[in-house]
C-alpha cells in the first residue's frame, strides 16, 4: 500500500488530465458505435478504473479506442439489424458479446498468451490501423454535414417496397414457427397482413436506408446525395472543431485540444442558441448494471458472434501491449503482459454489464498521464473516478453538445490512428516474392490486403485472411532460407567440415558423412529425401551429424524416418552425432531411437564416432587424391 501511494500528487494530477483528454473522445466513440454517447462514457469510466486496478501495467489508461470501436460497429450493427432495427431489443445480446470479449481476455491472461501477442506480424497491424482510419473518416463524413439517411423521406421511400417484402416474410415465418399452413388458411394471412400499418413499413423502411448507407460502401454510395442536402450549420460545426483541434496544437500540447474545441464550439452553438442537432440525452445518476442480458439470454443470438468477441479480445489484447510497451520505454520499468490482459479482460466485463463500450489501453492518454506525473495504478483509477463525476454533475451538459462537434473530434481521430510509418515505407520495401514474371514486396501485399478488405468488408475476416497470408509467406521464406543454409545437399556441393581433415583416407570409400545444420521441418525436406539415392552401393556406414540440427517438426521427422528405413534396407550402418534435445525428443515418441538408431550408434561427438569407425569398418585400400573429395556428403 505504501508503495501505490507514494507518487499521489503525480497520480492524482496525471488521472485528472488524462481523464479530460478522455472525455471527448469517450463520447465521440459512443456516439460512433451507434450505443450512445453514454455508452463510450460508461466504457471509459470502468475500463479505466479496473483495468488500472487489475492490470499489470502501472501507467496504463485504458478505455474505448479508434480500433475497439470500429470492431463493436460490425457487432452492433450485426445484431440490431436482426432485431427490427431495434437498439433496445438487441442490447442484452451485444452487451452479452462484449462480455464473452472480456471473459475471453481473462482466459488469454491465465493461459500465457500475453507473451506472444508480439508475435502479430508488423504489417497486419498496419493495415487493420489504417483502415480503421478510414473507416473512422469516411463514416464521419454524413454527420459531418448533417445528412442522416433515415430522415431523408425521399431517400426512405425507396426502401418501402423491401420493407413491406421483409415484414411479409416475418409474417409468414411466424405462421411456420406457429404450424399454420398458409394455403390451409390463407385467411389468417392475409389478416395479419392488413394489420401492418404504414408506420411499421416507415421504420422498416428508415432501418434499411440507414443500414444501406453504412460502413465505407454505403457512405461513398450515398455522398453524392448527401452533398445535395447539406445542412451549413453541422457543416460549419464541424470544420470549427477540426480547425480548432489543429491550430490549438500549435499554440500549446499542454491542454487537450480536442476538449478545448469540444468546450468552445460547443458553447458558441448553445450561446448563441443555434438550431443545431445535439448528441443523444446522457442519463444522468449512476451506472445501472443491465441484466437482461442474462435474463434474456438466448444462445443462437450471439453464437454467429463468438469470432468476433475473439477477435475483439485478441484486438484489445494487442492494443493494450502495445501501449503498455510505449509505457515501459517512457517509464524505464517493465509491464507484466499476461497480468494486463487479465486487467483489461476485468475492465470490459464490468463495463459490458454496465452498458459500456469494450476498449483498450490508450496510447495518447498513457502518454499523457504520464507526462503529467503519474506512476501507479492509482492514475488510471483516478481518471474513471474523474469521468464518473462529470457523468453525475454533467450529464445534462453533455447532452447538449453538438453531434457535429463529436464528428468533427472522430475526423481527427481517423486521420490521426492512420499508421504513415507503414505507408510511407511502400516505396522502400524489398521486392522477395515473385509470382510469374512479377516481382512484389510481401510485406507491402499483406498490408494492403488487410487495410483494402477491412475498409470494404469485414474488420474481423480481414484480420484472419491477413494472419493467414503472412503465415504462409514466412513460411515460404523459412523454408528457402533453410533450405539454401542447412547443408541439405546433393554428393558433389557438401563439404567436409574442419573436424573432418584427419579422417582416416582408407575409410572413405566406406564411410560417408552427412551435415544437418538448421532445422529439419517441412520446408528444408526435399534434398535430404534423396539421401538414400545418393550412396553408393559400396558403401557400408553413413554418419549423420546432427549438432547444428536444433529443431524438426512432423514433416523432418516422417523424412528422417523414411530416408533411414530406404539405408536400412541397403544394409548401411547409421551413426548419429551429436543429437540435440528436441529433434531426439521427436525420434524417441516414434522409435527412431532405439529401434532404427540403437544407443550404440549415438556418440556425443565427433572424435568417439570416429573411433568406432576405426574399431567397427573393415578397411579399404588407399584411393586417389581425386575421389577423395566426393566422399563427405
């Protein structure tokens, strides 16, 4: 305890402002996801509190981020889209997804898998941030100029004849869960289709114009429209803010610019009592936890999602170790990986059940916090506590602010969350693929595969094809690498190591010996499958040396067992040298070793080998100088 309250001037200040800097963005990210601007503040003030609680890295703030949202979009408007459109009906289900997220980044920090989330390859990660970017970006554009799809009447109406198709189909799935048979009683049909009314088809009708005008597709599709509808007021709004948010930075770092612009134009539109769109009504009191989700629980709503609360989990992960990597080289200390993802895992439980946005260790409010003095776990805490009580005292404040205002933060945010490092190196990266006549960089492929699929498809799809890709390019590589340097060669290309010069000459006709150096896997297998083809029929020992081989996988392993078998059957003697831990390890659990390879004929090193040699291998008359060096293979 006395170690958490040492720094709690530094905490309390380094809280305070990264809990200011978190405000805006808090409510911008609600109101993006489609939850609410209530949502993202809820988010924020748990995930910070508990993850700094539970965490295992003492700087961290964490709360919703650019990536974590974009992701919670495709649940959301998943799910609400199942449920007439309707936010209320479909709640407990994606309150249930995040919380499975949570749960399952607990599971990842009991197992260990903290430690190898750096392992995520650079370019993947590049791609997804800067297609998070432009997701973030062109989204913002609609509310940015205050056109909103679902109260453009002439927009929705073309949408009413496939509303009334979809109400009609409900009707008739209805009837087939009840076991009425349409043609035995067409009459209850056609009942319950004059009981829809014109306000039924109408909200249909808004849920699929909004639905269609969504993501990068749908905004590009109805720009067009959009820019034939501007409403100035939102338009101005929003350019002030960004305006502000850029030269502010300029003036001073000090202060958050995005809370000075949020503060400034928000006050100018209410001052002046401009005819402005406010965000949605914050509640005010405390946080009630939402129970429906498990009061109305039902399993086939959320198990097409269980992906996707993976891939939230895994995201969050990585965005969390991230940051907290950037904390350790400003802080000099060293984060605990599997400690913070369980923190992290607690944090968004709890705020799911609380109707909060998931989120993640944030890189700027990290920074920020600690800039401003903070050092434990208490600077998190404190930023949640100062979060809620601007909840409490505020809530009717907040909801006056202007939703092109929080557009306005959400195109910076995008612009900003773009990786340039990445996209600046395009030029510069070497080209070592080759498909055909065409060369190409596979780093530079796999990230824009990912950035082009997860703008125009699917965040999570895009992630797993991405992973999918560097796996099989590595793999590519590793194996070209270790074929071309692990000695895996035909008679006339191997040859003797240093050790080897005072081998007896008039044993050379008999004895042949082979290097393995690197690993025997499934990439470096082919040359050393013609071994056996590659000995004389004169020859009566074969000694594989294998202190250089440090690892085999299955594939090595079946190679190594058949190529042994084909000498067996020539009745060559097989002397291993020098085997190591794992590839041993792997030869024993199939009986390589004892039952090819006897203990007998495994030396510990060169010189006992060759001793046995000596003792065991009849002797050959003296051969010339010009064979001599086509014998060590």
């Amino acid at each position: 305890m006395k170690h958490i309250f040492s720094n709690l001037k530094g905490d309390l200040f380094g809280g305070i402002t990264a809990g200011i800097v978190a405000l805006p963005l808090a409510l911008a990210f609600g109101v993006s996801s489609g939850m609410g601007p209530s949502a993202g503040l809820y988010g924020a003030i748990f995930i910070s509190f508990f993850a700094a609680l539970f965490g295992g890295t003492n700087t961290q703030i964490s709360g919703p981020t650019a990536p974590m949202t974009a992701v919670s979009m495709v649940v959301i408007s998943g799910i609400v889209a199942l449920n007439d459109g309707s936010l209320e009906k479909a709640l407990p289900a994606i309150l249930l997804v995040f919380l499975l997220a949570g749960c399952m980044q607990i599971v990842l920090g009991l197992i260990g898998v903290g430690k190898y989330i750096r392992y995520i390859p650079y370019p993947v990660v590049s791609g997804f941030m800067t297609a998070i970017g432009v997701i973030i970006l062109v989204t913002q554009l609609l509310p940015s100029v205050g056109y909103y799809p679902k109260e453009d009447v002439a927009f929705v109406e073309n949408f009413k004849p496939q509303a009334e198709e979809l109400i009609l189909s409900s009707i008739l799935s209805e009837e087939r869960g009840e076991g009425i048979l349409v043609l035995d009683n067409i009459q209850e049909t056609v009942r319950r289709a004059h009981e829809v009314t014109d306000e039924s088809i109408l909200k249909e009708a808004k849920t699929l114009a909004n639905s269609d005008a969504s993501g990068v597709f749908g905004t590009i599709k109805v720009l067009p429209r959009a820019l034939q509808n501007i409403n100035w007021l939102e338009l101005m709004l929003a350019l002030s803010t960004i305006l502000i948010i850029y030269g502010f930075k300029k003036i001073t770092k000090t202060i958050p610019s995005a809370l000075v612009a949020l503060i400034v134009v928000s006050s100018v539109a209410y001052g002046f009592n401009l005819d402005y769109r406010p965000i949605e009504q914050i509640p005010g009191g405390f946080p009630i936890p939402n129970l429906k989700m498990f009061t109305q629980f039902e399993l086939n709503s959320i198990t097409p999602y269980v992906f996707t609360a993976l891939t939230l989990a895994l995201l969050g992960a990585i965005d969390s170790l991230l940051t907290s990597v950037v904390a350790d080289n400003m802080t000099k200390t060293k984060h605990l990986p599997n400690k913070e993802l369980i923190g992290q895992g607690v944090g968004n439980s709890i705020a799911a059940i609380f109707g909060g946005l998931p989120g993640a260790g944030a890189t700027i409010r990290t920074v920020v916090n600690i800039n401003a003095g903070g050092k434990t776990k208490l600077s998190g805490m404190f930023a949640g506590v100062l979060l809620l009580l601007i909840l409490l005292a505020l809530g009717p404040i907040a909801s006056q602010i202007p939703a092109a205002v929080l557009a306005g933060i959400l195109v910076t945010v995008g612009i900003g969350v773009m990786d340039y490092k990445g996209l600046k190196a395009i030029p510069f990266m070497p080209k070592d693929a080759k498909i055909g006549p065409f060369k190409f960089s596979s780093e530079v492929t796999i990230m824009l595969v990912v950035m082009v699929l997860s703008s125009v498809w699917n965040l999570v799809y895009a992630v797993g094809v991405g992973l999918i890709i560097a796996s099989l390019m590595f793999m590519k590589k590793m194996g070209d690498l270790t074929a071309e340097r692990s000695d895996v060669k035909s008679l006339e290309k191997e040859k003797g190591w240093a050790d080897e010069a005072n081998f007896p000459q008039n044993l050379k006709e008999e004895v042949f010996i082979k290097h393995l150096k690197g690993p025997l896997f499934f990439g470096s297998t082919s040359e050393f499958l013609n071994l056996s083809k590659q000995i004389p029929k004169n020859a009566s020992t074969v000694i594989i040396r294998m202190g250089r081989m440090q690892y085999m996988d299955q594939s090595g392993l079946y190679t190594l067992e058949d190529v042994l078998i084909d000498l067996k059957k020539e009745n060559i003697n097989i002397l291993f040298v020098n085997v190591l831990k794992q590839p041993r390890y792997m030869m024993e659990r199939v009986n390589i070793i004892p039952h090819l390879i006897p203990e007998k004929h495994i030396f510990t090193n060169f010189t006992a080998c060759i001793l046995w040699v000596k003792n065991n291998v009849k002797n050959q008359p003296e051969i010339s100088s010009s064979s001599k060096n086509s014998k060590i293979i």
